[in-house]
C-alpha cells in the first residue's frame, strides 16, 4: 500500500495571517483578510485547518512521540500526564486529509493504542510568539 502523506504548506499568505496573530491573536477574521488580501471566510477557513489529537500509547511513549512528530503536518508534540500519553496538534487541509492522518498514519504507529481528535471550532487565543516559518 502506497503512503499518500500529505503536507499542509503554509504559503506566503498564510506566514501573512501568523503574523497578523502574532501582533493581535484577538484579531478579527474580516481585519486580517483585510490586511492580506482574502475574505473574513478565507482566513477563517486557513485558520480552522487544525485538530488537536490526543493519543494513548503502550510501551516507549518516546519513541512514538518522535515517530509522530516526523509527519510533516505535525506542529508540535507534548508527552504528558492524565488521560493521553500525547497531544498533537495538526495542520489538515481537509476533513479527509485529517481521517487519512489519523486512521492511516498515527494509528499504523506501533505502540498507539488509541487516538482522540479534537477540532478546533473557533479560535479563541492562540500565540504566535515563535515567528513564522
């Protein structure tokens, strides 16, 4: 079975929105479409493309962390304490893209257990104090 891994790139435009956030993460949507030349529906859309995926894991928590963090969606990768071994956050193109990460990829990882994800419906405060890539 071929391997469709697919990325979510961020663009010019988007490094645009990051950086928009990074000034105000309160910003609203129609402000920034505004400032990078996209409708309030287009940012939205570009900012929505994330889920948060908790995952539970037998054995070395390490070393599907780092498994998990090599796949190119990935954004960052928390060991932690309490219900899930690990959370994950991701940067989807689509629903579909989201399924084939988490059925396909992080679950064929030996050691995971069992995944739960996490959709972001709105954006309420994210910080974007990094800078952009």
């Amino acid at each position: 079975m071929v391997s469709r891994e697919r990325t979510a790139v961020l663009d010019e435009v988007s490094k645009a929105i990051i950086e928009q956030l990074q000034e105000d993460g309160r910003r609203p949507y129609a402000a920034i479409g505004k400032a990078v030349g996209l409708s309030e529906a287009a940012v939205r859309q570009r900012v929505q493309r994330q889920a948060m995926i908790g995952i539970r894991c037998e054995g070395d928590v390490e070393a599907v962390a780092d498994k998990v963090a090599d796949m190119a969606e990935v954004d960052y990768v928390v060991i932690t304490a309490g219900a899930f071994d690990l959370m994950v956050e991701v940067v989807c193109e689509d629903d579909d893209h989201l399924l084939e990460l988490v059925s396909k990829r992080i679950r064929a990882v030996p050691s995971v257990r069992s995944t739960e994800s996490f959709v972001y419906l709105k954006l309420r405060k994210q910080l974007y104090n990094w800078g952009t890539r």
